[in-house]
C-alpha cells in the first residue's frame, strides 16, 4: 500500500508539472466540459476531460494487472 501511495504522488507530481504541456494539447478543454462565465463567476466543470482520464487510467491499469 504505501508503494503504491508514493507512486500515485509521483504522478500527481508530474501530472503538475507537465500540466502546461497539456493544457497545450486540448485536454482540458474538450467538447462537453461544461464551462459557466458570468461577471464575477466561473464555473468550470470537465466531464468529458473527466472520462477520457478515467478510461485511459482504467485501460493502463487493466494492462498492468494481466
């Protein structure tokens, strides 16, 4: 458990780091994402950012189990 734990805050970490390569790239900016702009508000909420990352996590970890 705790391995896994210091490898879940290794990729938090270079999640963060590399964040600006990714927004670059569209990720958080997908068809979908819900994103609400008043004058003095802003709601930003990813659904489909959400699934992409959910499906790709699932598959990486489906493939290291096997």
């Amino acid at each position: 458990m705790q391995r896994w734990l210091i490898v879940f805050g290794v990729v938090l970490i270079a999640l963060g780091l590399l964040w600006p390569f990714i927004d670059k790239l569209g990720l958080g900016r997908l068809p979908g994402d819900i994103v609400i702009e008043r004058e003095n508000f802003r709601l930003y909420f990813p659904i489909v950012t959400s699934l992409v990352v959910s499906v790709v996590l699932s598959l990486i970890l489906w493939l290291l189990n096997r």
